[in-house]
C-alpha cells in the first residue's frame, strides 16, 4: 500500500492488489475516505468527505496528475 503523496493532510496511496482494476487512487484523512479514477477524475467511492472535500482532493489530483499517472504504471509496471 505505497503512499505516493501527502497533501493538506490527505494521503493518497494504492493498494498493491488492485492491478487489474483502471488507473486510481484512494484518498484518507481523518473524516474520510475517496477513491478516484485517475483518467475521469470521477469519484467511485466516498465516505465522510463533504462536498468541498471532494472538490479539494480532485483539485489536488488534477495539480498532481502526471506524478500519480506515472507512479500508478510505475508500481503497477504497465
């Protein structure tokens, strides 16, 4: 479970078993969880984070996004 960014007092990391699925990241702080696909931004799952929330953590993928693309194949080795 490799964490690839720390930001505003978010994690954002992989779980190692989930190669098969699309490119993604999932997201924790205190009040909650997010997992996010790294091609549509789109959130697929969600629990605790308000509606700003969300919007700061896509914010920060957007900011990131080639770093976490390029450590998603990276760890994955696509």
């Amino acid at each position: 479970m490799p964490t690839v960014l720390r930001e505003k007092g978010f994690r954002f990391f992989f779980y190692s078993n989930e190669s098969r699925e699309p490119p993604h990241v999932h997201v924790r702080r205190a009040e909650g969880y997010a997992k996010v696909w790294l091609d549509t931004l789109i959130v697929a799952d969600m629990n605790g984070f308000s509606p700003s929330r969300v919007r700061e953590i896509v914010w920060i993928i957007r900011t990131h996004h080639t770093s976490l693309v390029e450590a998603w194949h990276e760890h994955f080795r696509d």
